[in-house]
C-alpha cells in the first residue's frame, strides 16, 4: 500500500480509520481498548499510549447516534 498522504510505500495502518502511512506521516494518539465501572461508580478505562493515526481523521470523542437502523 501507499501512503495517504505522499504515495512513498506505507509501514502503518491508522488505529481510528484504516488509512495506510508511512514513517514521516505517521502520527500518534490514545486508543481506548476498554472501558469499566468500578465499584463506586467510578468510570475507568484501558488505554494504549501511542497508537498510530493517520493525522487525518477525527476520532470523535462522544458516541454518536445511529437512526433508522433495524434490528
């Protein structure tokens, strides 16, 4: 595959998107792999430091909602 932004040949996949970079490109940012409730009701999560994005997309930070879809 071939870079997104450069055409060069990639050597990552973007976490968030699936977009193809390549070194210079490549960027950083948390990935959230799961998130629990304690026992007081505290909201805590699993998280990688340095996963790589593309620079490109936008993660959204809230859930979004999905209307019209059928069960």
């Amino acid at each position: 595959m071939e870079c997104w932004h450069c055409e060069r040949p990639s050597h990552a996949i973007c976490r968030f998107c699936g977009r193809a970079v390549c070194k210079t490109h490549a960027q950083e940012m948390p990935y959230i792999i799961h998130t629990y409730r304690t026992a007081k009701g505290e909201y805590k999560a699993f998280v990688v430091a340095g996963a790589v994005w593309c620079g490109e997309c936008k993660p959204q930070q809230d859930p979004i909602t999905l209307a019209n879809l059928e069960n």
